[in-house]
C-alpha cells in the first residue's frame, strides 16, 4: 500500500508568540486634568513631575501678545527664581518641519515677551521625555534642578 504524500501546511503563529517588546499598561491613576482644566497625558505628568520639586506652577498660562500658530497660550509656567516657562509637545501636533518651524516661531515671540516680564527662556519637552512618570520626573528634575 503506498503511503498518501501530504503537502506541509504552514502553521498559525499566535500573535502572543511574535518577537516583539511586551506593551505594558498600568493605571498610572492620570486624571485627564490638571488645576481644574483638561489636559493630556504628558501635560498631567509634567504638572504631577513639577509638583514633585515642591515648585508652584500655573498651568496654561494665557499671553497676551500675538503668537504664530496654534494657541495663546503656555503649557505650564514653573514658578522658580526667575521663573520657567515649559511647553509640551506631543507626537501628533508637532512632527513635521512645518509644524517644528512655527513652534520655534512661536517660542521665540514667548521668548521675547518672556524676558520682558523676567522670565527664563522656553524649555520644550516632547513626547519622549515623558512616556512615563519616571522619564517626566528626569526631565523635569533637568529644567528646574
């Protein structure tokens, strides 16, 4: 009797046996606020990371001069001596060269209202100094010491 030849199948791979990085998500207990307003993740974090140095700070701080691109407005003012704007940037509004250009535009023309008033110049922190807490912390420790 001749055996029946059987063509090799491929077999399914789980997608739990793929080679890639584990994602790990654990509640960080993150608000979606921060003094009362809305805000995004990296927002809360950078308020919770500046909080943490024992540091008062205002969160979306409106200016009052004319500012290109997006919003009148400071992500968060620190309230060191003297003190230290910071904004945040995300990976969605603020990827492209254009959007990069306005944003130093924009950094600029706070930079200069800033040093009227007596303030530091800009820091800017983006998304991947603040996927976690932890990173926010060093970032933050880094700007305000």
């Amino acid at each position: 009797m001749i055996k029946r030849f059987r063509y090799p199948t491929m077999r399914k791979t789980k997608f739990d046996t793929l080679n890639r990085l584990p994602q790990v998500v654990e509640d960080e207990g993150l608000r979606g606020e921060v003094q009362g307003l809305p805000a995004s993740d990296i927002e809360e974090r950078t308020a919770l990371a500046v909080g943490k140095r024992k540091v008062g700070f205002r969160f979306q701080v409106n200016i009052p001069v004319d500012v290109p691109g997006q919003q009148k407005q400071l992500d968060i003012l620190a309230f060191t001596i003297p003190p230290q704007p910071i904004n945040v940037h995300g990976y969605i509004g603020h990827h492209t060269a254009e959007q990069n250009g306005i944003d130093k535009l924009r950094d600029g023309v706070i930079d200069q209202y800033g040093q009227k008033a007596g303030w530091q110049p800009i820091r800017t922190l983006r998304q991947a100094d603040l996927d976690n807490q932890d990173l926010a912390d060093d970032a933050i420790r880094r700007i305000i010491g």
